[in-house]
C-alpha cells in the first residue's frame, strides 16, 4: 500500500467516523471538515492508496490491529526513532508491505545473479502480494523481519540483499526465508557483517531520506527532521566539508538549512557552495506540507504508546491517543473485541485443547 500526504490533510483534531461493510473488508469513511463540508469515501483494506489523514491511519492502524500481536505493536514507537529516514513516517503496516515488496524484488534479484536469470521474474517468495491479505505466520515474520531492520536502521533493499548475500556465501542454497532474516542461527555473525559493508557502501554512495518531509521548506522542529539534519551533517563532514557537496545538500536538493550549514561550516565555505555549478538537472519540486501531517509513523497505534520516551516527548501524543482509542473502538464493533489477534489466539488455543481432550477419550475408550 502506497501512502500519499496532502497539504490540505485534516487535523488531528478533526473529527471522522469509520464503519465496515458486512463483509469486513470495506470502510465508509465520514470526514467533517472546516465549514461544516463532510466528504465522504469508500476504502477497500486492499486499496493501492491511503490519504494521510486521520481516517487514513485508522485505516491502516485498524488493519495492524486485526492482524499483529500486541507484543509486536508495542515495539514500534521505539523503532519510529531508529529506522531508516524514508520509514519514519510511514505506518507500520505500510512499512510492512514495503518490506515484502522489496523482498521479492531481492529474492528475485539474487536469484537472477546466482541461479538462473531465466525464472527469476516467475519467482514468487511470497504467498500474497499483499501480506496482510492472509493473517497468519508468514505476516508476521515480515512484520518482525522489518522490525529487526528498523532497529539497525538500515533501508530495507540494502538489508534483505547483504543478507541474502551473506547467506549465500555461509552455504545456504536458497535465499533464506522472512523467519531467517532474524533467526538466532544468523544473527551473531550476520550483525558485523552488515555493519561493514553499510560503511563500504557509504563510502561508494552516500544514502539519505527522499522523502518531502525532510525539506526545507518543511522544517519544522520534528525529531526525525533534526536526525536527518545530522545525518547531513555527518555524510558532509566525512569528505571534507566539499563546496560541492554543500551545493547540493543546502541549495539543491534543500535537505539541510543555510543557518545551519553556516553555523557549523562557516560563512565562506557555504557562499562557495552556493556558487558551485547545481548538481542536479532540476530540483526537487517544491512541495509544502503542514506541519500537521508530520506525524510519526506509530501514530495511532493501538498498543504502540508505553507511557515512556518517545511518546512522552511527542507533540502528537493526545491526539494519537484518541485516534488509537477510535481503533480500538471500530475493532470492538467490527469483531466483538479490541484485540481479535489475540482473541483469534485463545480461540485457536480452545480448540487445541478440545482436540486434545477429544482425542484422550477416544484413545482411554479404546483401551477399555
């Protein structure tokens, strides 16, 4: 599921109403709006589109509920400070499905390079296009897959590819498995061996955020706006500082603000990049988004918010309360709980045991 942002988003405090279709796959969506304008729409949770507006993310929070556990959900405040720029504002459900896209643009990759170019685009790794189409194990090791490289903080097609790189070379003859990503078996050696080629990488090809977010013209204090200001920082520092490459941080591509830039590097060097030749044909399009819309990606989650650091720290945190208890609420009315992934769990724990319990008796009969 893509995500687009519009400038003229909701509010967080604006309200909407959400309510499934008989069928549970369905969402009509009420919006009122300022002025006393309500516009409606019709969601499908297989939609290619979520507007980033507060129903936008019950949407998507409403989807994550139904399908992760809570112990799963509550990681991912935490993670919204580590993970990678272009991720950070990103639900976690659509982070999820990015993760599985780009899984099998890499397992087919891989495979093209190491086995036989000719099936690789028959290659399906995955069950589903979209992992939430089937709640089961399979959406869940993506889920943990793309925690696990959250927390290292690494773009996921660099992540998956060493990883299956790494893999190869260890002896596996086939790309390993989401579960694998992680596993104990991989972890201990697979860590540092990451960690070098993410430096021999940066070294070839500087990697920071694409996203509008970052901007300029979009600053406006957000945590992960300052962390990419000192990733910039820190990829300038590394060669030099460069006229050149100030030219294209501060004044082309807009990801870093002259104040800041002069304040760390001086006046001079930053005119001197001001008059280099632009590194890029054309820039960036100019793209204002409010302030508002900036909400971290956990927005909204039901289960995300652990009443410590970050969510104590955000701006957003009254609202995304509210948003995450509207989740919960839906849930409620939709599956008769607030938490169906793990009512499916005790459901399923049940009928284990009334299995078991049958078979006992028919085994005890038997012998009698």
């Amino acid at each position: 599921m893509q995500y687009e942002e519009y400038e003229d988003g909701c509010s967080p405090e604006a309200p909407s109403f959400i309510k499934l279709t008989p069928d549970g796959n369905q969402l009509l969506i009420w919006e009122d709006l300022p002025g006393g304008e309500r516009r409606h729409a019709k969601w499908s949770l297989d939609d290619a589109y979520i507007i980033a507006t507060e129903a936008g993310y019950r949407v998507e929070n409403l989807e994550a509920l139904r399908s992760v556990t809570e112990r799963d959900r509550s990681l991912e405040a935490d993670l919204t400070t580590m993970k990678w720029f272009d991720y950070r504002y990103l639900t976690p459900a659509a982070a999820t499905r990015l993760f599985a896209a780009t899984y099998t643009d890499c397992y087919r990759r891989i495979w093209r390079e190491q086995f036989d170019k000719d099936e690789a685009a028959l290659k399906r790794p995955l069950r589903n296009d979209d992992p939430f189409r089937v709640v089961g194990p399979e959406l869940t090791n993506l889920w943990r897959a793309r925690q696990w490289a959250d927390g290292l903080a690494y773009p996921y097609d660099f992540f998956i590819h060493t990883t299956f790189q790494f893999a190869r070379k260890r002896g596996y003859k086939r790309p390993p498995l989401p579960n694998q990503l992680f596993g104990a078996k991989m972890i201990p050696k697979l860590t540092p061996a990451l960690a070098m080629a993410w430096r021999r990488s940066m070294e070839s090809r500087a990697r920071y955020g694409t996203s509008a977010n970052y901007r300029n013209e979009n600053y406006c204090g957000d945590p992960a706006q300052d962390a990419h200001h000192a990733h910039i920082l820190n990829l300038l520092r590394a060669k030099g500082p460069r006229p050149l490459d100030i030219r294209r941080f501060v004044f082309d591509e807009r990801l870093l603000p002259e104040q800041r830039a002069v304040a760390e590097f001086g006046r001079e060097l930053v005119e001197r990049g001001r008059a280099q030749v632009p590194t890029l044909e054309e820039p960036p399009v100019y793209r204002k988004i409010k302030a508002t819309a900036l909400k971290p990606g956990c927005y909204g989650l039901p289960g995300a918010d652990q009443g410590d650091w970050p969510c104590t720290a955000c701006r957003f945190r009254v609202a995304c309360r509210r948003s995450a208890d509207l989740v919960s609420q839906t849930a409620a009315e939709v599956w008769g709980t607030d938490d169906p992934r793990a009512a499916d769990h005790r459901a399923k724990a049940a009928a284990r045991k009334r299995k078991e319990r049958a078979r006992k008796r028919a085994s005890a009969a038997a012998t009698r």
